[in-house]
C-alpha cells in the first residue's frame, strides 16, 4: 500500500497554515481614531468605584469634576466656572451653563449635590470617600451655584475634587442603569462609551455636544497591555499611536530611532524605604540619616528603571503641589565613610540586624536586594522577608519590626502624601512608619487649614525643612513618567498624576 | 534457608534491572535523553563550581549585553550573568520538578493502593474526590492554589504535586484491583499478613513499571507546570534563578535583547524533551508488550 | 489432473528483533478442486504461515518468503501483480479464521463486512450484495434481519458463522479454515464443523483445514498433512493417516486422543516441547522427541519418502531402515 | 441513549459541588486579605472594615460558602471585586475568545496531528516515523510560553507580519492557536501512530485483506474508524490540559479570554472571579468530557450498547 497522498495532506495543511500568517493585514477605516496602549484595562465606569489611575484615565475623557488638573498639577475650572471661600469653612463654585450630560440632561447643582450623596451613601462603599471625609455638606444654592462645607477648614480640598472619582453623575443616568451603571456611564465628558471588552480594549466615541468643544479625534481605543515589550511593539508595529507607561528599558532605543515622540516627565508619586520610628534602632535620629547615606540611589534607578527616575530631595515628588524647589538637590548623598560614622556615633559601629520587608511584587523585592547590598558595605546584616501583597499591606500597617518599601502617589498636593503618610493621627493606617512628631503634626494642622495658597506654601516649605532633618524614611526616588507617540499625534501631554486628559490630541495626517 | 531465597530474590531483581537496561540501551533516543537528564542534574549539583559567576550578583556584567566570550549567554537587565542563572536554574527545576512528583506520586499512590486493596466505599468516596480533582485542569488547579498561598518554592512544590496526585491514584489503583483477587495476596493473607505489608510487599511491586514511567513523564510535566506559573508571576519569585521567572523578566526585555527570553526556555524545552524521551523508552523497555 | 492449488518446497522466515525464525521449511502439497486437506499440528508449527503465505499475507516485515512455489489454478501465485492477488484474495481464494471474537471489526456491522467482500469481487449494486448478505446469513442459520447487528451483539458461535459466511459470500473455490473451531465450545464446535461441511458441499469448495484436532479432521478432510516445526512430516489420505500413521510424531499424536473404551492412563503424551524456531535441531527437527531416534537423526535431515499417493518425512523409513 | 446523557448530567452536579468547596476552601484559607489588597497602601482601618462589611468577609466560612453556593445556583456568582460587575457576565464575557482559540486549536490538532500520526505509523521504522516521532515529543515537550515568545519575536519584530497581541481579527488568533495546538497536536499524533500500529496488527484487519479489499478501503473503513476510537479518549483527557494552556497563551497574546481573567483575578485578589473562573473552567471541561464519551458511542457500538444497557 502506498499512502503518497497522506503525505501530501500533511504538507498541504501545515502550507496552508504557513500561507495563512503571511497574508496582508488589512488597511483601516477612514476614520481618524486614536488608539492608546496602556498598561492595565478597564476596570469599569462607575468613577465612584475605581481605585486606579489607568481607569482613571479613561474616566477623565467620559467625566468632568468640579475642577480639574493641568498637566502641571494646577487646578483649573471644568464644570466648576469660579470658586470662593465666604469663611473658612465654605466654598461656593459657580456652575458653567448649558453643560449636557451624554444622555441630554442638563448638568445643575443638583447633579453635584446627587454626586456627593451617593459617594457618602453608605451602601454606594466607595473607596474614594475616603478624600472627602472633610466635607459636612453639599448644599444647593440656586440651579447653577454650589455651597459645600467642611468640617474644619481644609485647604486641599481643590484637589481632592479634582481626583477622576469626582466625576460628575447624573442621578437620572445612574438610576436607570441599576446595577450596571459600571457599563453604561453617563458623564458630560468629550467622549462617550462605545464599547468596553473586559481585558482587552475600551472603545470611546466622541460627543458632538462637548460643552470645550467638539473633540478632535473620532474615536479613542484603549487597550490594556500588561506586558511591556509588547506595548512596545504594538507602538512599532502600529498598532497603536500612543504607548503610555513606556518601559524605561526600551526608551534611549526607540529615541534614537528617531521615529517616535518621546515625553518624559516626573510624576506626582515618590517611592519611599519606611522603617518603623517607633522601634530601636531606628528612632535613634543618627541611625536613620546613616540608613540615608548608605543607599547609592541612583544606582538603583540606573539599574530598576534604566535612569528613568529622579532622587527625591524630601517626601515630595517636585511635580507635587506645595514642594519647596530651595531644597538642596541630594540632601543624603551616597557616603558610606559618613553612614558608617553616624552609626558609631549611635551606638552601632558594628551596625545591627534587621529585616527587609518585601511583597511578592518583584519591584519591591528587587530594592530590597539592593539594599541588603548597601546596607551589608556598613555592616547591616538584611534579612529579605517576602510576603504576599494583601498581607504585606496589612503587616506594614500594624508595624514591621524592620524596613519595608512602599509607593505613593498622592492627590498632587502636598497635603496629600505628608499627611497620609507621616501624621500621628494615620498611625495604624497609611502612616506605615509610625512617626509620632507633635511638631510636624501641628504643621500639617496648619497646612490643611489655611487656605490662602502663599501662607499654605510657606508652612510645607517648614515642613519639608523639618522632614528632612527629622528623616523618618529612607529618601527614595520618584520615577519618570514615560510615554511615546507616533509623530501623527499632536498636543500630547504627560499629567504627573497619570490621569491623561486626551481631549486636546490630534491626530494629523 | 531464608538466606538463599533473599539472594535468588536479589539476583532476580538485579537481572530484571539489567534486562531493562540492555533493552534501554538499544533504543539510542533514550539513552541520549538519559545522559541530558544525567548532565543537568550533574550542573544542578555542581552548580557553584560551574557557574561562572555568582548568578543573583548584579552587574557582574554590563547590563543587557548579548553573548560574548565573558558572558556565552548574555546578561540580564540587573547586569547579571544568565550562564550562571541558567546554571543555577538546574537546581530549582529538578528539585521542583522531582519533589512534586514525590509528593504526587508518595500521595497518589498511597491514595491508589489503599483504595484499590480495600475497594467498596473508601473506594468510591476517595475517587469520587479524585474526579473533583481532575475536574479542574491541572494547571489551574495548581494555579488557583499558588494564587492563595502565595507564591513561593514550597508552594510551586505543593501545587504542582497535588495537581498531580490523581494520575498515580489512578494507574495504582488498576493494579491493586487487579493484583486483590490474586492467588499471592490470598497466600500472603492466609498467612497472616498485615494489609498494610501486603500492600507495600505485593500490590506496589507490581504496578512499579507503570509508576516508575509516569514518574518520569511527570517530571517532566511537573517541571514545565512549574516554570509555566513562574512565568505567570505565581511561582518562583525573583531574584532566585529558576527558568520560568528569568523567562518572564526576560520577556519585558524581548525587544533589546531577546537572548533573556531565548535561553531559558530553550533549556527547559531540553530538559522536559529529554525526560519525555527517556521515560517513552523506559517505558518500552518495561513492558515489551508495546514495543512494536 | 491438475491439483487446484499447489505448493513445492515453500520457506518462509521472520526476521525479528532477537533472530531469524524458520515458520515454514520447505513444505509441498496439492490441493485437487473441490479436495479437502487437513493440516495437522501443535501451535508454533507454522501451519498459520502456510496458510497466509498462500493468500499471499504475511506481514512484511518481518515475514519473508525465502523460497517456493504456490500456484493455484495453474497462475503462480508470486508472480501476480498486488491488483490481481487482491482479486484473488476473498473471491478465489477465502479464509475462516481462528478467533472469531477478534476477527471481526467490531465496529462495522456484520452485514457490511459481508457485503464489502461481494461488492469488491463482484459487479453488484449495494442492494444486491445486501441480499445475497442476507442470503448468505440465513445458508449459516442467521436471522438475516440480524445483518444491521454489530459482532458484539453475537455469541462466538454465531459469529464464526459469520465468519464462514464472509468466506463462502463470493462463492470461493478454495477456503483455507484456520483452526475455525478452536476458541468455540465443543458443543458449538460440532455445529460449526457440520455446517463447514455441508456448505463445503454445496457450494464445492475446496478446502484447506487447519487444526490440531485430529477429530475434527477426521470428520471434514480426505487428506491430511501433519506439520511439526516448519515441516510437513508426513501426508497422506485420511484412512492412511488414521489407520496407518507412520511418522513418529504423528503416532505420537494419536496417541494423546483419549480414547472412551480405554483405560485413560493409556494417554500418552509427546515429551518435550516443540524446539526453539530460532534454533532448530540438526538432523530431523523431531530428535530430540523422538522416542525412535537413532544416530542418524541427529545428524542427517531425512529424506521424503512417496509411497502409495503418501509421504513421509523419516528416517525409520528411508532405504535400509529398520522397518516396525 | 438520553437516559444515559440525563445520568451523567445527574452525576455532574457532584463533582461540580465538589470543585466549588475545593476552591472555596482554597480560596478562603489563605493568608492574604483581599480588602488590603483591593484598596492598597492609602487604605484607612476604616475603609478596610467598610470593604470587608461590604464583601461579607467578616462573616464565618461556613456562611460565607453557603452563601455562596446557594447564589450560585442560582445562576449568581456575586460581583467582582476588581469591576464590580456580575462574575458570570463577566466571564461570558471573555467566553468567546477561550472558545473560539480552544475549537480553533482542537481543530488544527486534529488536522495536522491525525495525518501526521498515520504518516508515521504507514511508515514505521523509517526516516519519516523516526522524524514525526521527534516532532511530535518536541511538540509535547516545548514550553508553550516560550514558543509563543519566540514565535512573536519571530513574526512580530524580525519579520513584522503577524500583530503580537489582542483580540478582534484573524491576524491576531494565528500565533495563539499555534501554540495552543502543539502541545495537543503531538499528543494527538502520538496517539493515532500508536494506536494504527495497534489497530493495523489486529486479526480483523487481516480478514479485511483477506476479503480483497483495497488498501484505501481497508484504512478508511476499517482502520480509521476503530484508530479513531482511543484518539478521541486522548483529544477529550487532553482537553483539560489545552484549558491550562489557553491561561497561558492568553496571558502571553493579551487576549480578553476566561484564562487571562482568572490570571488577572489571582493578582488582584478578586476572588469571587476565581471561584467563578476556576467553576466555569470544570463546568466546561465536564461538558467536553460528556461529549466524549457521546462521540465514543457514535464511534463504537460496543460503548452505545452499555450506554443503552445503563
């Protein structure tokens, strides 16, 4: 028996196959869409719910807040035209007019006053009360004027509205969609929700009746790529035109390229090493500045993100509101003499134990090897202790008996991380390091009530001073924000906060 | 006169073992496989003095450098030399690989004999639970519970060894339900023997071949699950140099220096070929019933 | 006359892993139209090589034909090109197997592996192969509604009637039974063997049967040949054979027949075992069993020796020999 | 025949019950806190207690599972916690990229590993046996990550023709499928060239020779039909497996399927989806084993026979 046509049906098939991959992928449609590469998908619409900043993203083109952040972290009016403080309790926003929501509702102050009311239900449980816990009501003055009062006079409050949760609702919308108002949100934003397909991609169209405008691209698609070489190559290959949070390995060669447009530019969060304050050896003042001496920072972010990250020069990210730019520029340079010195000085010139916490997030673990290299060039012996996230959170909540590593971002305002993180009053929540300092409180205290901005910048400036000298934390790095075009995209920005406000690109041929 | 008959026993056995390997022998895929698994257990265990440097010391190297003289297989994005990693890789695989078979296989088979031997209703309640078992993909399974865990070594080791346990409950089972009824283990009962020996002297005995060759088709399996979740992120985590992390962490780098993602697995698709080779023929090999 | 099928001095060998093996060594007989042989012998004596090798079956490899000629109907059987032999093969030449448990696909119907013989012989449409299915069903005392049946669905028995009615469908002018009977009852081996040879009759077959029951022999053939390691050692007529046995080997096998009327401890079986085919004996194949051995034997391979339309294969009975 | 599938439809129900309490009982007794994880490092001790009210993670186990249970019988496998939307619409959701990247590669594997394994077993003990044999190891033994790495190194950066990731065109499902058919593809060759070799030696085969049929007869009627039988075994059992590689292929392509939803939910904790993925992924591979053992009984007439007799 010969079976020669066997064998040619094997070669056939496997030849089909071979010639099916090279046929020609097909041209696009006429119309100018923008096609956006992100790191993480969708998480869903209801801004009420959404704890991240690339679902925030997608929010800030569907919603607008009172008021929003320019790409310099200046809040600037959005649907709020003009703001006042009668006493320092009050704000009055005067509403813009003729605002429509996408389903045709007019926007008024009952709109502010129903979002507000939802984000305080409890029943809504959203995550992001939590930066509004100030506010004691909103009130409606007439159909375009706002009155909300805070329980003690609070500054940062600008910033807390302009956060993508604050996304104006319209009860109409929210009680129509139910429960699924997650899918089918109703902002006053310049796009409009197409489309949404779990895990993989976002479809936005525009909305002719944008009260800035009418948007310049038809159509925006995001797309969520975990995987950094392949948001790379989707950027090379074109399948998309903008690649956010460009992996910093592959920046200096897609530059050099020359096909690309870059942007590079710090962001709002700061990465910090914490220990806790509260414990030997790391409430002796001298040990804490030596732990800041040891560290070769740059060799760090040379080696984690390719020098795609900045020193921070106290416990702000220059991009924050309220830095204070006289802050000398490494005001703990690398000196180990100088680390070892201080630890003597301390009682330790044979240095100590201690443990390194670290998450199973492999970011965290790679600093922590770093700096059980640094710290053993001073005679710290580290011991790596790795936990799974959820727990490593709530460990470094309770307190570690060593040192941990941890990330924050902020509300863009100086408020907004010092407090959080360095207030005795956060001890057993964010204040992981448990630094109890009546002094920096009272600063905080007077940070947060005052409201006249110069008076405000004056206080965080003392602040950052006394931080710096007190120095509960190792002083990290802020990374640089990365993001890379096609050269067809125009008026691309990079917001520190990493909430991009897209209504102003371009697409152009 | 029991001296003789453990001597007879041994020399039996022996000759067993030598007709397995002259029937090995023959079959050349498999004595090659052989000496691959033989070669990498022996870089797994030398390790320190193979590799050429310290596999988790950074910049060892310049960062992302391709091959060359001073690095065969380049370095990775920490500057560390992916030789030595690789090298160092041997270790956490086989070790991986060969305790979560031990797990599955100890388990399993215990599990199998037990239940085989006795039959009725510990029978069916336990492969009753066997079926939930294999109800969920073996990779997912040891994916979900990694993912509660936490992932670390010993929890790769327990997840891929329990997903495991179900193939050699099985196979063990058959051949005690069929070894139960038969006149030896009649003999050895009548004689008073504990069920417990029974088990362990006549019912494992005889289902070792099957054992023995699904083992080793399990490593194999279990090392390539193993590297599958580490490259998930739910396995080994880094820095420690175990192939499926280094492939994940070298992928982020696939574009500048696509050896980071060409090495490791490379090494693991010979490993897991190597063992999948070797256990065919060893397979052949003892049951000569299947070889054609 | 023309023996229908005829075979002079066939080898055929199995090249193995472990060596060669010698089936058949050099065996000849004839089989006349419409004759009936029986081929007798212990298993391993290569009686199924013969038979596949005359339908032209044996796998290769292993299976080589060394040496020999078969011709049936005067075409030499080699010399035919794979097209013809498969016309031959189930038209003119069909096989009864020995296992009928496995000698059936068990997933086509029976009717269908009945009727794909007729329709690949035959220029038939599919209805009439299907009635002559049927017919054929019926001549072996199966319902013929029973051809949509699986083989499964039928007892051993009934499925080697089965058998013999796929061998019978395209009206063959040889059939070669190989050991038909061996895995059915006794009770259902003499149905079995009745309805061989009423068929045998009507339809006026030859028939080559293969067996080591002498009974079933002695009720179906005229002749018999009885094969021991590869050899045919001895032929002739049935009454030759039952009444006169000359061979060593062949009285030796007639006297492991219990017999009712006598004493059982008169059985006595053949010592030894049959030699091994990688390793035959020097000599006669038989020596080292032969209870008549001589010096001879164990060297020098005996001659065949035709007498009175018989052969025999010893050398009890070679010139000079000592005669019983 | 119904009464048969009604049976085993019955018999789902426990082990289904059983995978549920399995990976609850995973699920529940580890350490991590979703809360913490859900909310992250600005989290108040407040908000953590609000969310855990929220999610009912306060309550005791044994609440927590029957809650669960009956929900999901219902047809409710609550809300994730990631999107807040309904697990099961979430998961149908991303059901059809699984699906159609499971039928697809079902579908090549049998296509290609079929013919390969007749290749091989018609040609056994040559060149061409000995390389299948090889190709088809290769392709069991080959990590599928990688390959599918390698393949997008391959055909999306050197030779930029295929898109590396996503879902929508076809372009986008012909790297994922190869890979995901390898594996399946070698263990289906394999199977069809040892179980020919099986089948070819069988006494039946030899009476169909011995009825004079052609040889294309003999293999389509007679050998296919019954190599078939113990493939089909294999392809179902393999089925489970090429579920585990659709996670990983979808993780490595980017495509929005139930794989990389479950992959998604472990990282974030979001453990009403993993209980729901994990249950949709036994509910799916039970119904592909049902199908089987249907196609089994449309293959032999011996298993329709017990069917029926059961």
């Amino acid at each position: 028996m010969k079976w020669k046509k066997l064998e040619l049906l094997v070669f056939a098939t496997l030849f089909l196959i071979g010639a099916g991959a090279l046929y020609p992928v097909p041209a696009l449609s006429a119309e100018k869409i923008l096609r956006i590469a992100q790191q993480a998908d969708c998480n869903g619409f209801d801004p009420q719910k959404i704890t991240d900043v690339y679902t925030g993203t997608l929010l800030r083109q569907v919603y607008n807040g009172l008021v929003q952040p320019d790409e310099n972290m200046v809040f600037q009016p959005d649907l709020a035209e003009s703001w006042e403080n009668p006493d320092d309790l009050t704000w009055v926003f005067k509403l813009r007019q003729g605002v429509l929501f996408h389903n045709g509702e007019e926007f008024t102050a009952e709109d502010v006053k129903y979002t507000f009311d939802r984000i305080f239900d409890p029943k809504t449980a959203s995550p992001g009360v939590t930066h509004v816990r100030e506010i004691d009501k909103v009130e409606v003055v007439d159909k375009y004027t706002v009155k909300i009062t805070t329980k003690t006079p609070y500054a940062p409050l600008l910033s807390s509205l302009g956060r993508y949760e604050f996304g104006m609702l319209n009860k109409k919308a929210v009680d129509a969609a139910g429960d699924d108002y997650n899918k089918n949100p109703v902002g006053t934003g310049p796009f409009i929700m197409e489309s949404w397909r779990p895990g993989d991609s976002v479809v936005l169209k525009k909305f002719d009746k944008y009260f800035k405008g009418e948007p310049k691209v038809d159509k925006l698609v995001f797309r969520g790529i975990p995987e950094d070489a392949t948001r790379v190559i989707e950027l090379e290959s074109g399948g998309v035109d903008i690649c956010m949070d460009f992996p910093p390995q592959d920046f200096e060669r897609v530059k050099s390229d020359g096909k690309f447009v870059m942007y590079e530019k710090p962001g709002i969060s700061t990465n910090y090493y914490g220990f806790n304050v509260s414990i030997k050896p790391f409430s002796d003042k001298r040990v804490r500045k030596a732990l800041n001496h040891a560290v070769d920072i740059d060799a760090l972010t040379d080696s984690l993100y390719f020098g795609m990250a900045v020193k921070t020069r106290g416990p702000l990210s220059e991009q924050v509101w309220g830095f204070d730019t006289t802050l000398p520029a490494d005001p703990y340079p690398y000196d180990v003499e100088k680390a070892k010195a201080l630890l003597a000085e301390a009682g330790y010139p044979n240095g100590f134990k201690t443990k390194l916490y670290a998450s199973t997030q492999s970011l965290t673990r790679s600093i922590a090897e770093f700096f059980q290299g640094f710290y053993a060039e001073v005679g710290i012996e580290c011991e790596v202790v790795t936990l799974e996230w959820g727990a490593y959170l709530a460990e470094t909540r309770k307190g570690v008996d060593g040192m941990f590593t941890m990330g924050w971002s902020g509300t863009g305002d100086a408020d907004g991380a010092l407090t959080y993180l360095y207030d005795s009053q956060n001890i057993g929540s964010s204040n992981r390091v448990f630094w109890n300092d009546p002094e920096f409180d009272k600063m905080m205290y007077d940070g947060r009530t005052t409201l006249n901005p110069e008076k405000r910048q004056a206080i965080y400036k003392k602040a950052q001073a006394y931080f710096n000298e007190e120095l509960p934390i190792v002083l990290m790095f802020s990374r640089k924000l990365l993001c890379v075009t096609t050269p067809k995209v125009k008026g691309f920005a990079i917001y520190p906060n990493q909430v991009y406000q897209l209504f102003n690109v371009s697409l152009e041929d | 006169m029991p001296g003789t008959a453990t001597t007879l026993k041994r020399d039996k056995r022996q000759s067993k073992i030598g007709e397995i390997w002259r029937r090995l022998k023959i079959n050349k895929g498999a004595v090659a496989g052989l000496a691959v698994i033989l070669f990498l257990s022996a870089m797994a265990i030398f390790a320190p003095y193979l590799a050429p440097y310290e596999p988790n010391k950074m910049n060892s190297g310049p960062r992302l450098a391709s091959p060359s003289m001073k690095h065969p297989l380049g370095t990775d994005s920490f500057g560390r030399d992916q030789l030595s990693r690789v090298i160092y890789g041997a270790r956490i695989s086989l070790y991986v690989g060969f305790i979560a078979v031990g797990i599955g296989a100890v388990i399993g088979g215990f599990i199998g004999a037990v239940v085989g031997y006795y039959g009725g209703r510990v029978d069916n309640i336990l492969m009753r639970i066997m079926d939930v078992l294999l109800a969920v993909p073996q990779i997912i399974l040891a994916i979900a519970i990694v993912g509660a865990l936490g992932a670390n070594l010993v929890n790769l080791m327990i997840a891929v060894g329990v997903s495991q346990i179900p193939r050699y409950a099985r196979i063990v089972r058959a051949s005690a339900l069929s070894v139960r009824g038969q006149e030896f283990v009649e003999a050895a009962r009548a004689i008073g023997a504990s069920d417990l020996r029974i088990i362990l002297e006549n019912i494992l005995p005889n289902c070792m071949a099957p054992i023995i060759v699904q083992s080793t088709l399990g490593v194999a399996s279990a090392i390539l699950s193993a590297a599958a979740l580490s490259f998930l992120g739910l396995g080994i985590q880094p820095p420690t140099p175990e192939w499926g992390s280094m492939l994940s962490l070298g992928r982020q780098y696939m574009r500048n220096a696509p050896h980071l993602t060409f090495y490791p697995g490379l090494v693991i698709a010979i490993v897991v070929l190597a063992l999948n080779i070797f256990g065919d023929g060893l397979r052949d090999a003892l049951d000569p019933k299947l070889r054609q | 006359m023309a023996a229908l099928l005829s075979v002079n001095d066939l080898c055929v060998k199995y090249k193995t892993f472990e060596g060669i093996v010698h089936a058949v060594n050099g065996i000849s007989f004839d089989i006349p139209e419409r004759g009936t042989l029986g081929l007798v012998g212990e298993s391993g004596a290569g009686k199924t090589t013969t038979a596949l090798s005359l339908m032209r079956l044996i796998p290769a490899p292993p299976g080589i034909v060394e040496r020999g000629k078969i011709s049936f109907g005067g075409r030499d059987i080699h010399a035919l090109s794979e097209a013809e032999m498969k016309k031959i093969r189930g038209n003119q030449i069909s096989m009864i197997f020995q296992d009928p448990m496995t000698s059936l696909n068990p997933v086509l119907t029976v009717g269908l592996q009945i009727s794909e013989a007729i329709v690949a012989h035959q220029n038939t449409s599919e209805r009439e192969a299907l009635k002559r299915t049927q017919e054929m069903l019926e001549k072996v005392q199966i319902p013929s509604a029973r051809h949509k049946e699986y083989p499964h669905e039928f007892s051993g028995g009934m499925r080697q009637r089965v058998g013999i009615a796929m061998a019978l469908a395209c009206n063959p002018r040889l059939i070669i039974a190989d050991e038909p009977t061996t895995a059915l009852d006794v009770t259902i081996q003499a149905q079995v063997i009745e309805l061989m040879r009423n068929l045998r009759q009507e339809f006026s077959t030859a028939m080559m049967l293969i067996t080591h029951d002498l009974g079933v022999v002695g009720e179906v053939c005229d002749r018999v040949a009885v094969m021991y390691a590869g050899e045919i050692v001895e032929e002739g007529s049935l009454e030759q054979i039952f009444e006169d046995a000359r061979h060593p080997y062949t009285t030796g096998l007639f006297k492991c027949i219990p017999d009712i009327e006598e004493d059982s401890s008169q059985i006595q079986p053949i010592m030894g075992l049959m030699p091994d085919p990688f390793d035959l004996p020097s000599g006669c194949c038989f020596h080292p069993r032969c209870p008549s051995c001589m010096e001879v034997c164990r060297v020098e391979r005996p001659a065949f020796l035709r007498e009175n339309g018989r052969t025999v294969q010893c050398h009890l009975y070679a010139k000079g020999g000592v005669t019983q | 025949m119904l009464r048969y599938i009604f049976r085993r439809i019955l018999f789902l129900i426990p082990v289904l019950l059983g995978v549920s309490i399995l990976i609850f009982a995973i699920i529940h007794l580890a350490p991590g806190d979703p809360a913490e994880a859900l909310l992250g490092p600005s989290a108040t001790t407040r908000d953590l207690e609000e969310l855990r009210e929220q999610l009912g993670l306060n309550k005791s186990l044994v609440t927590q599972y029957f809650t669960f249970l009956t929900n999901t019988l219902k047809g409710d496998f609550g809300r994730s916690i990631r999107t807040n939307n309904p697990v099961l619409e979430e998961l149908l959701d991303r059901f059809e990229p699984s699906l159609i990247l499971a039928v697809l590669s079902m579908t090549l594997a049998i296509a290609v590993g079929i013919p390969l394994g007749l290749l091989a077993a018609l040609r056994q003990n040559t060149w061409i046996d000995t390389s299948c044999n090889f190709v088809a190891l290769l392709g069991f033994s080959l990590p599928g990550f990688w390959l599918g790495l390698m393949l997008m190194l391959f055909f999306s950066i050197m030779v930029p023709i295929l898109p590396s990731s996503g879902y929508g065109t076809w372009q986008q499902l012909i790297m994922p499928t190869l890979v995901l058919s390898t594996n399946t593809t070698a263990v289906i060759a394999r199977m069809t060239r040892s179980s020919m070799l099986e089948v070819i030696r069988q006494d039946y085969i030899r009476t169909a020779k011995a009825k004079g049929l052609s040889g294309r007869l003999i293999l389509a009627r007679h050998i296919l039909s019954n190599v078939l039988i113990p493939v089909v075994t294999v392809a179902g059992l393999h089925f489970g497996h090429m579920l585990g590689g659709v996670v990983i292929t979808e993780t490595v392509f980017s495509i929005p399927g139930v794989g990389r939803l479950i992959i998604d939910a472990i990282r974030f904790q979001d453990y009403p989806v993993v209980q729901g993925g994990i249950l949709f992924f036994a509910f799916c591979l039970s119904l592909v084993n049902l199908g089987v053992d249907l196609i089994y009984a449309l293959l032999d007439p011996r298993i329709k026979a017990q069917y029926r007799a059961g």
